[in-house]
C-alpha cells in the first residue's frame, strides 16, 4: 500500500507524517524505533518464510495456541 494512503488512512498529509516523525526523533534524540540488522536464525527464518517452508497454522489454532498461554501466564 503507498505511503500516502497509510498517511490519509490515519489522518494525516504526507507533509505532517514527515513532521510528526522528525519530531519524533528530537524528542527521542535518534530514530524513534529499533533498528537491528538480522541475526543468522532471523535471516534463515526470513529464507524459510520465502520457500513456505514450516509449519503452517490456520487462524484460529493460532487464537487457540495464544489463548492458552496467556491464560498460562
């Protein structure tokens, strides 16, 4: 999805997401949100996401699956 629509979608002009964000880094003094190049278990989980290589869950397992750890918690 373009950048502009994500913007409109949230209200805003492509002019004051620009702002908003380096305003974000004065106050936060440096990029607002992690930047981290990937690790080899990272990367090859990425190459495997590609190749849809994996177990592969429907939604609602996955709902299921996470219902049950937080209840777990």
């Amino acid at each position: 999805m373009p950048l502009f629509l994500i913007f409109n979608l949230i209200g805003l002009t492509t002019s004051q997401a620009i702002t908003l964000f380096m305003k974000r880094i004065q106050y936060e003094r440096g990029i607002p949100f992690e930047l981290k190049i990937p690790n080899a278990k990272t990367l090859q989980a990425m190459v495997d996401a590609d190749n849809n290589i994996g177990e592969t869950i429907t939604y609602e397992e996955f709902m299921k699956e996470s219902e049950a750890y937080v209840k777990s918690l």
